[in-house]
C-alpha cells in the first residue's frame, strides 16, 4: 500500500489510470477486485466516507 501510494502521489495519474496499468486481465488483482465489487465494498466506503462527513457537520453545527 505505501509503493501504491507513493507511485500515485509521485505520478500525478488518477487512480483508475495506474489500477488499469497495472491489473492483468485474469490475473489475482482482477479476481480480487471483481471479488470486492460482488461484495459491494466500493459502495460500503462512499456509504462510510459520507456518513463520516454528514455527522462532522453536524458536529461542527454547520
């Protein structure tokens, strides 16, 4: 995770640029990802990354 990161703050490239580049098709990185999608992890973290949000700006009572 800290070579990913640092290739992704280093390259300047969006995400989904430097996922593309380095996923084989049929490869472990693909079935890991199709594995996450059919799990709905994707939709899990915007579901936490905006209630994390909405309760901050309650907090804040903004």
């Amino acid at each position: 995770m800290t070579g990913a990161a640092a290739m992704l703050t280093d390259s300047g490239e969006h995400p989904v640029v430097l996922r593309e580049a380095v996923t084989s098709p049929g490869g472990t990185t693909a079935a890991a990802l199709r594995e996450l999608e059919r799990h709905g992890v994707r939709t899990a973290f915007t579901d936490a990354i905006e209630a994390a949000r909405d309760r901050s700006r309650a907090l804040s009572g903004s």
